[in-house]
C-alpha cells in the first residue's frame, strides 16, 4: 500500500495477495466507503 497527500487530494493504492478478485474488490470497495465517510464528517 502507497498513500500520497497532496493539499486537499490523496491517493491510495492497494494491493491484496492471495485472496480472489471478488474478495479483494470487496475489502477495496469497503475501504474506499469509509475513507469516504470520514472524508464527508470532517468536511461538515
């Protein structure tokens, strides 16, 4: 995983081994759902 900040832009990449597609796209959809979510409480 790699993150990068740039003022009011991140990036973020990951990437899971050994667990099949369908799993990994799961857990990234869920991940990126909660960076979300904190993204929108902060920002009021």
């Amino acid at each position: 995983m790699w993150t990068s900040i740039r003022g009011a832009q991140w990036l973020l990449a990951m990437q899971f081994v050994r667990l099949p597609e369908n799993v990994a796209d799961r857990l990234r959809r869920r991940v990126f759902q909660s960076l979300r979510g904190e993204r929108a409480k902060t920002a009021g």
